[in-house]
C-alpha cells in the first residue's frame, strides 16, 4: 500500500500560480493603457491642427461620421460649414434662446456669410449667419470646410 504523503507542497503551489496569475492580468492592463493613451491623444489633436482657426477648433474635435466632404466654389466672401450633430437648429438670433426657425440634418454643407460672438452654447460662443436664408448656427455644431469671414 502506498504511503500517503503530506500535500503542504501542492497549496503553496497553488498560492503561487494564483499570484502569477494576477501579477499576469495587472501587467496586461498597464499595457492596455499604455497602448490606448497615445492613440487617445492623437485622436484629440489631429484634429485641432486641421481647424480653419483657433476659434473653431471646437467644432473641429468633432467627428463628423461618414459624411463627403462636398467641394463648394463661388464666392469667395462665402465660408462653408457641415453639420455635426443629428439635426442642428436654425436660430432667429445668436443666441441659444432664441426662436427656432428651422433644422438641417447631419452632413449637410451650408453657406456662411460671417461669423460673430454671440451666446455660449457648450462654452463655444462662435456663431454663424448663413448665406442662403435667414437664420444663425451656433460654431459648436458646425465643422468649418473654408473659412468664414468675422462680422
């Protein structure tokens, strides 16, 4: 009959590959974050490089998702914009209170005619008077494809 033996061996054996194990799992997270926090601050600031200005850099750290960058040509005096957001509202006045005049879905190309400071809308106080009827978006919505002349 064979003669049992003490098995203190095998629970430290075990204790020990538990802590293998969670030493493993800690490093491949500090990896994660470190492969992820260069990748998180290119996101941010490629886009800022490619603003028209600094004032409109706000709406240049937004993505505008699957949309054609339309190529607009005419006047010169005209900027042009896309829509970032779902819908984006129209205004009577700059300022985010005003009345609503209308909406234009994402990825729509609009004429601008000139750009002042008016209510803040997410800390943006940018706003734009289109071209092509009355109204006013605020800059914090509006992605800027050529630039649009100040007031």
């Amino acid at each position: 009959m064979p003669l049992a033996l003490p098995r203190p061996a095998a629970g430290r054996a075990r204790r020990r590959a538990a802590r293998r194990s969670t030493a493993r799992r800690a490093t491949a997270r500090r990896a994660t974050v470190r492969l992820l926090a260069p990748a998180a601050v290119a996101a941010a600031v490629v886009p800022l490089l490619g603003a028209a200005d600094p004032g409109d850099r706000a709406a240049a750290t937004l993505p505008v998702p699957h949309c054609v960058k339309a190529l607009r040509t005419g006047d010169e005096n005209v900027g042009y914009g896309q829509v970032v957001p779902e819908w984006l509202t129209i205004r009577q006045d700059p300022t985010p209170e005003s009345e609503e005049l209308g909406r234009l879905p994402r990825c729509s190309t609009v004429a601008l005619r000139y750009r002042l400071a008016g209510g803040s809308v997410h800390g943006n106080r940018t706003w734009y008077r289109l071209s092509d009827r009355p109204g006013w978006v605020s800059g914090a919505y509006v992605r800027i494809q050529r630039p649009v002349p100040t007031a």
